[in-house]
C-alpha cells in the first residue's frame, strides 16, 4: 500500500470526519474498497487525468432493464438481443438504470445494492452485457427503501443499522431545506428506540443514510467495489447533491458532499479498472459545474440545461436562449466530459433552465406540450408555493407540435433535436424511447398512479421488432437515421467529447459550432435549423478556408467556397467537414 494514498485518503477524510482517528479510518477505507490486496490491489501511480478515457465513438443508451420483455424471458437477456442486434456498432455504452430489489419509484428506492432483481435477471446477465458495451449502473448512495433489511435493523435498533438513516426533529426549522418534491421532508415512524422522525428527501419511502456515521460510507465502498468487479465501468452517482444535511443551510451541494466525491474520484484514480464517476445532479448551471471540483471529482457531469432549451427552441423556432447559453458554457476541464442528453427515465428538468429561460417562455412551452398531453411534476419552494420541477412527456411526442401548432415535420424536428446532441461538445446519450420514437404511455400513469410513468413504457419485443421490420413505420425511420448520423459521428476526431468548438453567432433559427479535433487537421461547422422555414445562411458566417474541398457529411453535398451561401431546409442539419472519413 503506498504511503502517499493514506496520506490522501486521510486528509480528505479530515474535512469530512474531522473528530475521527484518521489513519484508523483511511485504512478501513482502504480495506473496503480493496477487500482483497492479493487479487485486486491499489496501482502504485495514481492516474493522471486526462482526455483518453472516452473518444468520438463513445455513446450511451439509457435503459430500465425491463424496457423491453415478452413474458417468457428474462429481460436482460431481451434487452442484450436488441442491443447486439440493433445497437452493435452504434452505441458502444449502456446505462442500466437500478437494476436491484426495490419496492417503489421503478428502481430508486433500492432494498438491496448486492442483488440484481429476480424479475430482470441476475448478475451473470449483467456482466454478459458488460463484455460487449461499457456498462453504467446506478449508486443510489443518498437513500434506501423503508422496506429494506437495513432499514427494518434500524427500527429494531440493531447495530450498525441503529445509526444507518438520518434522524430529524419537527421542532428544527427545516423550511430553507431544497426540496426536488413535495411531500413533508420529515416521516415520523415507531422504532424499539422510541418515536423517530426519519429525513425523506424524495418519498417516505426512500430514507436518507446517514453519512454522519463513517460505516454508512464504508459500506457504499464496498458496494462501489462489488459494482466494478461485476464489470461495470460507469458509475452514476444518483442525487449526490442532496448526500450531507446540516441544520440552518439548504442541505444541498455543501462541502462533506464535495469531499466524497473527491474520495471515490481517488480511489478510482488508483484503481487498476478504468472507471467513470458520473454525478447526476439536477441544478443551475453554476451548481452543476461545481462537481467537476479542480479536476478531482465527477469524470462527467450531466448537461442538464439542455434538455429543457433544445425543447424550447424546437418549439419557438429560435435558437436564441440555448445559443446564448451554449455560448457562455466553458470547455469541460482537462480530464472531464460533459454528458449530453435530451431525455432520461426522468421528466425534462426545468430547474436547470432557471436564468437562462425567462418564465413566459417556460409557459408557452407548459401550454404547448400539455396539448401532447404532458404532465407537470412539481416541488415544494421554502415560502410554500410551488413551482414546475419537471415536465412529464417522452421527448419524441414532445415534437409534435411547435408553439405554431401541428405540422407534417414531426420526424424531422425530433431528428434536428438529437443531432444537436450528437454535435457538442462532450459524450452523447440517448433514451431508449427516444431511440424508439415511443408515444407517451398515458395507460402506464393510469396504472401505476405516477407521472412520470409517462416515458417508461415497457415494449412487447415481438411487436416491437415487428414495427423495427417495417421501414414505413415511425419507429423504425427514426432508429435507421439516429443510427446513421451515429455511425458518422464516431468516424470524426472533430467530435471527441473534448475537441474544441466555438459557437457563432447566426440567424436565431440556426445553432452553429464550430468543431476542431485535437490534433487540430479536421473541423466541422454543425449546423441546425431549428426552424420549420427555409434559411439561407451566409459562408462568410463560417469562415471556410478557401483552398481545401468542403463536404456535408449528412447529405453528401460538396460545398463550393466561392458561393455566398448554404441553405438549410425546414429542420435540416449539415455537418460540413474539411476531412471525410
């Protein structure tokens, strides 16, 4: 064991667990995450940060495990076939949102971090995945479900469990708290020990751990391990922005949060397996970028400002807000990515639009898709009113229509949304139902009495490959052309999650970025119409230098530097290139 990692693992502990014997600590830390020093022990030099962890062929397909079944096999092995047989050299990652036991919230509130559930599979069915896509699963480290064992010891008052949730008190005023719902933070319960009042960030049925007690985060270490030896390389950190509590503060972002973070970004840094910290935190800008820390904590945060202003720019037809946005955002600091996406298992964020939307905007948009019958999930604000959390609605019906109203381009303005995704700046990832062009499920919300059952539909996989087979069909069409545009992608060093982009200023109904790749021999100018008209941009908007050919590398058109301009159809996307591959 090398000195230097103690004495690192000691010193973050210390702004964490201050009062703790620290060398005592670090060595249980140690143990926890290395189990075993024969088989699975500490590289001597730590990683040193940098860019070669993802290229411009790395994508991700976020998944439940049970997306697609047929009532006679196991989901996980459904869910391989359709990988293997429609995914296999489009997509190279798949994300496996809580594959555990749970007992609500479609996998958040987790009984069991050790077991994958009967209903999907086992770990055997994971780790086959995992040998041919890198593969992403959850750390739901903030809470447990109530109905879990280890919630059941703490209400027996059985240790270590007796200390495992964190307690609150109704006479606290706990009113600045953040709050992503609006239930009561507090659920009061009976236990051997008396009456208690557990902290319920989401729902009375998920609990919050109690990091206060160094065993909690011992035992997230481990199960951290057990994650990476069953092959798993991406390691989403699920609402780790709410991890500490502290009375008087807003129990969200504060520094023993940050200092975990830094933790596991160490340990996996002398890990001998290439592991990504991902963290999921759905916040303001500014909030949000705090968790790349110095280079020392999350790999790859998620870009949660864009789902929310591609949607409204789709549907305005001006790509003003997200461009001016999109211009102000930094690279992401040597060695981190950014994960860019346009819809999850969860609804499309509207926190992370706050500053960057004005609220008539946000209205035009709630009034929009409610007529697609989207739903509205809200949280509870710290003077008792409540505002729009997340818009409930699958991102392909959310095309439907524009504040115009209906049209004949629904396909394309879904296509146009994603392929913006494709063109930025960081690691592209893509819904299964976004990829299926899935309708929103609005018998799924009558049955399971959620919202956000709205966009986790469960496909029959024969009728489902029966509409892939048919190339007339919708969700065929749109998984034919994400996959192209895909297979295109990964072909271009300009597009590495870390290759340079500039974005320039143009007619409001055209997002433009500039990439360079990063040995600086290719650029592509990636334009998109997010308008349903016709527009005619100028080629001296894009600088194109004059003695090298120019090719669009969607359609296929050679560009001749001498004309004035290039004209995009309704919703049309060119990704113009100096160097075909």
């Amino acid at each position: 064991m090398t000195p230097n990692l103690q004495t690192r693992i000691s010193d973050l502990l210390a702004r964490i667990y201050p009062g703790e014997d620290l060398m005592d600590l670090s060595q249980k830390v140690i143990d926890a995450f290395w189990p075993n020093d024969e088989e699975n022990a500490p590289i001597e030099t730590p990683e040193i940060p940098g860019n070669d962890k993802w290229t411009q062929a790395d994508s991700v397909l976020i998944t439940y495990g049970n997306s697609i079944q047929d009532g006679v096999h196991k989901p996980l092995d459904l869910l391989h076939d359709f990988l293997l047989d429609r995914l296999r050299g489009v997509l190279n990652s798949v994300h496996i949102l809580p594959f555990f036991p749970y007992t609500s919230d479609d996998g958040f509130a987790v009984t069991d971090f050790r077991k994958v559930d009967p209903a999907l599979g086992d770990w055997p069915d994971i780790e086959r995945i995992g040998s041919d896509f890198s593969l992403m699963s959850d750390l739901v480290l903030n809470h447990m479900s109530s109905q879990s064992p280890w919630f059941f010891a703490y209400r027996q008052g059985q240790e270590p469990y007796d200390k495992f949730f964190y307690e609150g008190n109704p006479e606290d005023d706990l009113s600045d708290v953040t709050r992503p719902r609006t239930t009561p933070l507090l659920r009061e319960l009976e236990t051997a020990m008396g009456t208690k009042h557990v902290w319920c960030t989401f729902s009375h049925d998920q609990v919050d751990l109690n990091y206060e007690n160094p065993e909690v985060l011992l035992e997230i270490l481990r199960i951290l391990r057990l994650h990476i030896d069953k092959g798993v390389r991406i390691i989403r950190l699920d609402a780790v922005a709410f991890l500490w509590k502290e009375l008087g503060t807003k129990s969200i972002h504060l520094p023993q949060t940050h200092a975990v973070i830094k933790l596991m970004r160490l340990l996996t840094d002398y890990s001998t397996e290439n592991v990504v910290l991902l963290t999921e935190t759905n916040v303001p800008k500014a909030e949000n970028l705090s968790y790349f820390g110095r280079s020392d904590e999350a790999h790859s945060i998620y870009n949660f400002p864009l789902p929310p202003l591609i949607l409204h720019a789709m549907l305005s037809g001006s790509a003003k807000y997200l461009r001016a946005w999109q211009a102000s955002m930094p690279p992401a600091p040597f060695g981190c990515a950014y994960l860019n996406f346009t819809a999850s298992h969860d609804g499309i964020g509207m926190r992370p639009a706050e500053g960057l939307l004005p609220e008539v905007e946000k209205e035009k948009v709630y009034d929009t898709l409610s007529q697609e019958g989207a739903l509205l999930s809200m949280r509870a604000l710290p003077d008792g009113g409540e505002s729009v959390y997340e818009i409930n609605c699958g991102f392909f019906p959310a095309m439907a229509r524009t504040f115009k109203g209906k049209d004949d381009k629904h396909i394309d303005r879904f296509l146009a949304s994603q392929t913006i995704v494709m063109s930025l700046e960081g690691i592209p990832a893509f819904y299964i139902h976004s990829m299926l062009a899935t309708e929103n499920d609005h018998d799924g919300v009558e049955r399971r009495g959620m919202n956000r059952a709205i966009n986790r539909h469960r496909w029959d996989y024969p009728t489902l490959k029966a509409k892939l087979a048919n190339p007339k069909s919708t969700h065929s069409q749109v998984l034919s052309a994400l996959s192209e545009r895909l297979r295109i992608r990964a072909r271009q060093p300009a597009f590495h999650p870390n290759a340079t982009q500039f974005t320039f200023a143009s007619d409001d109904r055209i997002l433009g970025v500039w990439r360079q790749s990063l040995d600086r021999r290719q650029s592509i100018f990636a334009l998109h119409n997010v308008s349903d008209e016709e527009v005619e941009l100028p080629l001296s908007s894009m600088n194109l230098i004059a003695d090298e050919d120019w090719l669009d590398l969607l359609s296929g058109d050679e560009l001749n530097t001498e004309q004035d301009s290039i004209t995009l159809a309704p919703y049309q996307c060119r990704w113009i290139t100096n160097v075909m591959l």
